[in-house]
C-alpha cells in the first residue's frame, strides 16, 4: 500500500524511497515536482504567489512565494543526494479560476516556466492555467505524476418553502 503526503499552500516535500505519493489540489497555486532520476530522489511544493507582491507585507509567509519555495525544495532534495543538474521538473496549476481576482494564476505559471528556464532545469510534463482545479500525485521515488482536472461542485440545492401569506384573512403588522 502507498503511504500518502498531502501537502497545502507554502508547504514542500522530498522522498528518496519507493511507495510514496506527494499530492495536492490546485486553482491558481502551482506544484513543481522535481525528480534526480539517478539519486531517485524527488519532491513537490505548493506556492500560492510567484514573487512577494507589494502591499501583501508580511501576511503571506515566505515559504508560500515560488522564489522561496523553489529554493527550499531544491536544497532539501540536494540535502538527500539529488544533483541540482540532475534535476527534472513538472508543472502544474496556474489556473485563472476565479474571475475578478485578474491574472494571479497566469502570473504564478509564468514564474515556474521562468524559473525553470533560468535555473536550467528541463520540463517534462507542463500543465499550467486553464480555469479547471487540479489534483496532482507524484511517485518521487519513480518519477512518475498523475494529475486530474478537478469537476466544478454542482450548485447547491436550497429546500426553501416559499413565505405564504395567513389563510385566515387577517392582515399581519410590522
């Protein structure tokens, strides 16, 4: 049986043995699964914002910025024996999912595809934006993901009687 590690917003986690799962639930966050498949060491973070954003302040800890989170992932992962050169990446979330919030998503899929393009780091699998939550699985140890679009919660149904004016005629005051 595989032993499961969720992870949420500002959260990173690296493993270096065989049945293991990593996985998390998207909108407009992005995970990054790094993999050495030489070391088969592999890990996942969640990052809520590409970059510090000014007005935000402090109220959004570090390790929810994708500058942050990259960094914190890669060094854990080289902690265990993984070799920065070595590294492949997948990408996914990004998805502009609320409308009125703007581009938030779009902005945090163009940091990752930055990020990996300047740290050069190949990109496997990219699965960026959209309007669709995602939930995504990453076997580290394998280097293997699994990701789905997340379906739309149906509208919620309200059981609502109707008011209904007395039967008896009379008239009611407020």
């Amino acid at each position: 049986m595989m032993r499961r590690i969720p992870i949420v917003q500002g959260e990173h986690a690296v493993v270096a043995e065989p049945g293991v799962i990593i996985s998390t639930l998207l909108g407009s966050c992005v995970a990054v699964c790094l993999q050495d498949p030489v070391a088969r060491v592999g890990g996942m973070n969640h990052f809520l914002l590409g970059e510090p954003t000014e007005g935000l302040g402090d109220r959004v800890g570090q390790e929810r910025y994708g500058v942050h989170a990259m960094e914190l992932l890669i060094n854990r992962m080289m902690q265990q024996g993984a070799a920065r050169n070595r590294l492949r990446a997948h990408l996914y979330g990004g998805a502009n999912i609320i409308a009125g919030l703007g581009a938030i998503g779009s902005s945090n899929a163009a940091f990752a595809r930055r990020f990996m393009e300047t740290e050069g780091i190949a990109v496997g699998r990219c699965e960026l934006g959209g309007t669709k939550a995602r939930k995504v699985e990453f076997m580290p140890y394998e280097g293997r993901v699994r990701s789905s679009v997340v379906a739309d919660a149906p509208p919620p149904v309200l059981n609502i009687k109707p008011l209904t004016p007395p039967d008896d005629g009379d008239v009611e005051l407020f």
